[in-house]
C-alpha cells in the first residue's frame, strides 16, 4: 500500500534516525539475492548512509554505473543489479509485460532481502528514471533523494510521432525495430506502454531531487533533434511540478549522461547525499 507523502520534518526524523545506523553490508561483494523465486545479481559496493541505489536503463545491466558507482562508494554503501532476465540475473516468472510499478516493487524487495538499509538516493537512468519515481511514490518514508539521469517519459515517442513527416518517422522506426528484442526486455519495453501513456508519480515527495537532461543532438539520426527538444519540454513540466527539483542541462551529452558526462552524474548526486546528511543531522536531537 503506498504512503502518503511526508512533510519535511517527518523526512528530517526518519533521516536523523537512520541516517548514520545503516546495517553492516558486503563491502564491494557482488550476490544474488532471492527476491521471491527468482534470484537478482546485485553489487553492493562501500559504507555509511544513507544508501545509494541505482537503476538501469531498458535491457542495460549494472555495469552502465561502471564509471559512477566507484567514486560514490567512496563515499557511502551502493547499490547496482542487474533487473530480472539481464546480465547474471534469472528470469522473472510469467511471460507478460512488467510494469514500472513492477520493477519498482521489484527493487524494493531486493533491498529488503538484502537487508539494505533505508531510506535511500535513488539514481535512475532512462526508463530506470521513472521507475524511481514510482518507487519514491509507492515508499516515500523509504526514499531520502532523487537523481533522474534523462528519465523516460512515455508520452515522448507520440509526441515525437506527431510532429516527423511520415517518411521520416518511418526511418526511425527501422533503425529502433523491437521485434527482435530479448523476451526479458521485451517485456520491459511492453510495459512501458502497456497502461496508457501516464508516466511516473507527481508530484514527487518532497526530497532532494536533482534532473539531469541531456541536450546534444545528432543530426544524422532520423528525428533527434526534434525528439531532445520534446524531451527537454517533458523535463520542464517534470521540474515545474516538483519545486524541490534541481535542472541541469548537460550539453555534451545525449542520453548515456552516466556514460558521456559521468562527473555531472557524480556531482548530482554528491549534492544529494550533501543535503540529506545535512538534513539529518540538523534534525538530530
């Protein structure tokens, strides 16, 4: 059952009470956690608190965090894994779509079983971009901050649609065929779309949150620049609904920040972390 969002004092309490008790966990081990039949690879990697958890984009394993999660486990316990079907983690049952709602459901029954203590900085990519924004409204009293890396928005791929010359959008839709797409990411990709076109919660709990939108485009790829500009829109409604967001724009790159720019994506979330602490620490008796 989702929680109603907490005010800031009630998130100031949660975090001075956790905030410097988090549970010893494997420094830098890598495992497979059962999360209800099925077992999901997870690298948990330095210490302290709160925990930093970060989510995948469609069909990527946690080694998209190769060039982020190093330096943010020198300063607290991490958390990547690969979600169910990718990279070294087992299928989940059923052949259906799973929603983001799904993954998100998914992720906290990891950290549970993995006795990962929260509340936690979720830093999503892509699709794993909203679905931290789920988690964040399904567990607010479990999620301290929020680092989005050019989250996803289902409502751009219409969008886009609506404003490509059919021969265009017709040559896009060659080069990003999903016919052949592993079943575990097809399920994801289905899932997406497979409730109307809502994207994630807002507004958002009221927590550190920073956004971060790539803005370069390619030119050679049929309908990129018109897409980064309907992205950039979605990202500004994104911001404008949430007055607790910070938006950075990251010029020199387009959709893999973590890859393209990671020393913004580690910046982002040294911010985050800065505040939490900070937060919990004025919040201590």
């Amino acid at each position: 059952m989702s929680l109603e969002p907490r005010t800031p004092v009630a998130i100031l309490c949660v975090l001075a009470l956790l905030a410097f008790t988090a549970a010893a966990v494997d420094n830098g081990a890598a495992s497979d956690v059962d999360v209800g039949g099925y077992r999901l690879h997870a690298l948990i990697a330095g210490t302290g608190a709160p925990v930093v958890v970060f989510e995948n984009g469609l069909g990527e394993p946690l080694d998209t965090w190769k060039s982020v999660q190093p330096a943010i486990a020198k300063l607290t316990t991490t958390v990547s894994y690969d979600r169910a079907g990718l990279g070294q983690s087992q299928p989940a049952p059923g052949s259906g779509p799973r929603s983001r709602r799904d993954l998100a459901d998914e992720l906290h029954r990891l950290l549970r079983a993995a006795k990962v203590p929260g509340p936690y900085i979720l830093v999503g990519h892509s699709l794993g971009g909203s679905v931290v924004q789920v988690f964040a409204g399904a567990y607010p009293y479990e999620t301290a901050g929020l680092v989005l890396v050019d989250p996803e928005d289902s409502r751009l791929t219409d969008l886009v649609k609506s404003k490509l010359a059919p021969e265009v959008w017709a040559a896009r839709e060659k080069i990003l065929s999903t016919d052949k797409l592993p079943p575990p990411i097809k399920r994801e990709f289905d899932g997406m779309n497979a409730v109307g076109k809502k994207t994630a919660q807002s507004p958002l709990p009221p927590v550190p949150i920073v956004l971060l939108t790539g803005t370069k485009k390619n030119p050679d790829f049929p309908g990129n620049p018109i897409e980064q500009d309907l992205k950039l829109d979605l990202h500004n409604e994104l911001a404008a609904n949430n007055p607790k967001v910070e938006h950075v724009l990251v010029p020199e790159s387009r959709h893999y920040i973590q890859e393209d720019a990671p020393e913004k994506v580690i910046a982002a979330i040294e911010r985050v972390l800065a505040k939490t602490r900070a937060a919990a620490k004025t919040a201590e008796p």
